[in-house]
C-alpha cells in the first residue's frame, strides 16, 4: 500500500534555514501537502504543490518536488522560534480526497 | 476556503461509553473524512463519511466501533463506541471541496479512562 517517510526530529538555530524531507511511494499521488501542529492544536495546511510541479514558494516556504525519486522537501527560510511544531507530509491518490500522511518531524527552534 | 468547527476539542470518559464527535462545516464540502491521532502518532484514515450512505471504512476500523453518519453535505458525526483505553487519541475530521485542499477540524483530545 503507498506509504510516507519522514525523519522524526530536527533542530535548528534561530535564523536559519530549515528543510525538512519526505519520500513516498505511491506513483499515482496527484498532490502532495505539508501541514503545520502545533503542540494542543489541529492541522494547519502550510501549502501544497500539484504533482506535476517541482517548485511552489510562498514567502519563507519553498516546496521542491522530485517526482522521479518520489521525494519531496519544504524549506523554511530565517526558520524563528514560532516555527516549532510537528510538520505533516501527506500525499493524495487518484482515488478520492484521502491523505495518506507521514510520521511527521518534530521541528525545534533554538535561539 | 472552509471552516471545519469540531466538537467537544477534548473529553475524559469512562471506559465502555461511547461519545459522539460532530463536524459542522461553514460550506458544503463534497467529501469528508474523519482521522484518528494516537499519542505520539501520524493520522490514520478511520473512514469516508459519505452523504446518505454508509461510510466507507479503511482496513482495521468497522462500523460496530465507529458509527459515522453524514445527513447533508455540511455536517456529519463520528462516535467511538464500547471505549477502552486504546481509543485514547486525537480525532479529527475533514473536508474538501472538489479542489485540491484538505480542511481540517481543531481535532478532539479523547482519554478514556
């Protein structure tokens, strides 16, 4: 069945740059998302990147998507301590709305 | 985009209850889902909740324990039933609207104790 893999932690100093990584395995994903948790809270949709793309940027976001390896990244420039959370990969087949999500990684901020 | 109001956000039961979840989205979304958090844990996929009809459930997860029901295209309730300690997770609902984005709920914190 598909599956999604994510590294479990990162940790990074205040100001710099964050990427954090994820592989899949499904060929048929039609988009691919990174969702934001914050400790307590729900799912925050960061962005998502249609699978024909390889870059989307939105501010101090860049998704880049290795369709061919089925790997894809986000990186958070001038990463800042109210960047700490647990960031979600998730990617949908061709066969309705489902998520299939990864482990997520813990990302701590350091100052 | 829409928002999905979940509730209760959180919940400590007595094993062998059963507590209802509902979703109320503030615009029709055409397919909604409802997730399970376990501590520490990725989402998992419980069921499709499908207007009208039975909810299509994902390998591992029946009807017996998780009633789902979905009366109109904004609205629709999960209950977790006969709880056990093991039900003790994050559960959360979902929508889309035909495009790519996938709307969450706040998520309900359930303890059974």
């Amino acid at each position: 069945g598909e599956d999604v893999e994510q590294s479990l932690f990162l940790s990074v100093r205040e100001g710099d740059s964050s990427v954090i990584n994820c592989t899949y395995t499904d060929s048929s994903s039609t988009y691919l998302y990174w969702y934001k948790q914050e400790p307590g809270a729900g799912l925050q949709l960061l962005t998502y990147i249609f699978s024909n793309m390889d870059m989307k940027q939105d501010q101090r976001l860049t998704v880049l998507l290795n369709k061919k390896d089925k790997h894809l990244s986000l990186r958070i420039a001038d990463t800042q301590t109210g960047d700490s959370a647990i960031y979600f990969c998730a990617e949908r087949g061709n066969q309705g709305g489902k998520l299939i999500f990864g482990q997520g990684t813990e990302l701590s901020v350091k100052p | 985009s829409a928002v999905i109001s979940q509730k209760p956000s959180r919940d400590i039961c007595q094993r062998g209850t059963s507590l209802t979840i509902q979703c109320q989205v503030d615009s029709q979304v055409t397919m909604m889902f409802w997730y399970r958090q376990q501590p520490g844990q990725s989402l998992t996929l419980i069921a499709t909740a499908n207007q009208g009809s039975e909810a299509t459930y994902e390998s591992g997860f029946v009807i017996d324990k998780f009633p789902i029901s979905r009366p109109n295209l904004t609205f629709s309730t999960l209950t977790v039933s006969n709880m056990s300690p093991e039900d003790s997770s994050i559960y959360l609902c979902s929508g889309t609207q035909g495009g790519p984005e996938a709307f969450f709920g706040q998520g309900t914190r359930l303890t059974v104790v």
